[in-house]
C-alpha cells in the first residue's frame, strides 16, 4: 500500500480534493559515488523519508516481528531473503503516515526483477531514478583512502576531507583506522557485482525514461544542485504522479 496526500484544486466541485501521489525516489550508484551524502540532502530538502531495506530487514529482526522472524529463518539457513518477503516489508514501511509524502529508496531494487516487481506495485507511480556515476578508478581512489574513527565514526578521506592530524580525529582524537574491506583487489569485486547487478537496472529505468545519470566527479553541492535541478523538473513535468 502507498500513502497519498490531498491538495486543493479549483476545479469542479468534485475535484476539490485530488489525490496527490507520492515522490518517489531511487538512488542508484557504486560504492564510494556518496549516495548516503546525498540522500540526506534530499531528504533534508523535500522532507522525504529515507529507506534502506537492508536497515529496515535488521530492524525487525531485532524487534522479533513477524515478518523478522521469517527473514531470519532464511538467513539462518544461509539463504537469500526472498523477494517477496523484502516487498512486504518494504511496504508495510511505505504505508506509514511519515511517508506519505514520499521516500527515498537507497540501494534498493538491486535487480532487474526487483525493478520490475517494484514497478508494478507503485500502481501508476514512475519513481525518479537518480544514477549517481563515478569511474571505478575514482571509486578505488575514494574508497582506499577512507578512514574512520574508531571511537566516534567519524568519516574522513584522506585526499577530499582529511583530518587536521594525521591518524587523529578532530572531534573526539581517537585512532583513525581503515576498514578492512577497501583494499583495491576487494573493492574491484565489489565493482565488479555492482555493474553487473545494476548494468540491467539502468537499461530498464532507462526504457521507461526515468533514468537520470548525475556525475559524481565534482564537489558534493554541485552534484546536489544536479540532483534538485532533475527531481524539481521531473515533478514539474508531472514523472512521479
């Protein structure tokens, strides 16, 4: 189920109330493009609510909820989540009141039938699809030159946004440390699965004429400038209806 809010329209009587549908957003983009970065932005800016099915499927693992239970039987057996029981979830999530304005789908449909799936549930609804674009020797670049706190989490890049003392953070002075997945040889897999599960999204999106490709070689502000620019005239237009 997707929630709908209501705007006044000077129409005919019967159109004083028209049901206005949801923005929906899809966030696509290699590791290391700062999809988390700008997702908040969005979300700051047209108060939208930001899911990852990933944080909601832990979430009701963690409360031992229904659909929790049954995500994590699969789990536990070493298998993947199934599709249908991610929708639920999802939706179940979707139906809230704080996303009747809309959401942000971060890192999710992942796959061509998960697209395709999700495409018809929105009922009529044709998200925006932002495809955030980074070279892979960019990505390896970023993301082999992370650190992070090890007491607070601090984010820092060492080329981009390095911290004041090397080694230090600059808020709570605790150890900076890299994660042990960006070394280059496990993040060129990582890119590796990445253009192979999303090569088919973006050739689907792009069908529909939903695609809209955002290059991430450029300081964070002007590629949200890029992305407001798309949804503003996307809604303009009337894509998300």
């Amino acid at each position: 189920m997707v929630g709908f809010s209501f705007s006044s329209s000077q129409g005919n009587a019967g159109d004083a109330l028209k049901p206005k549908a949801p923005l929906v957003l899809v966030l696509l983009g290699p590791p290391g493009s700062g999809k988390g970065t700008q997702a908040q932005l969005i979300k700051d800016k047209y108060h939208l609510t930001h899911i990852s099915t990933g944080d909601l499927l832990r979430e009701h693992i963690r409360q031992g909820s229904k659909l929790g239970k049954q995500a994590k039987s699969y789990m536990d057996q070493g298998k993947l989540v199934p599709d249908e029981l991610i929708f639920e979830i999802l939706f179940e999530r979707v139906s809230k009141d704080d996303c009747g304005a809309g959401y942000i789908l971060d890192g999710f449909p992942r796959t061509l039938a998960q697209a395709e799936t999700l495409q018809t549930k929105l009922k009529g609804i044709s998200p925006i699809v932002i495809n955030l674009t980074l070279s892979d020797k960019e990505v390896i670049q970023r993301l082999s030159g992370r650190v992070t706190c090890e007491k607070c989490g601090s984010p820092y890049q060492l080329i981009s946004s390095p911290p004041k003392k090397a080694g230090v953070c600059d808020r709570c002075e605790g150890n900076l440390i890299h994660r042990s997945d960006d070394t280059e040889a496990v993040i060129s897999q990582r890119l590796k699965v990445y253009h192979d599960q999303t090569k088919p999204l973006i050739a689907f999106y792009d069908k529909l004429h939903t695609l809209h490709s955002v290059s991430c070689s450029q300081p964070k502000d002007k590629v949200f400038a890029e992305v407001v620019t798309t949804i503003n005239t996307e809604r303009k237009n009337g894509t998300s209806q």
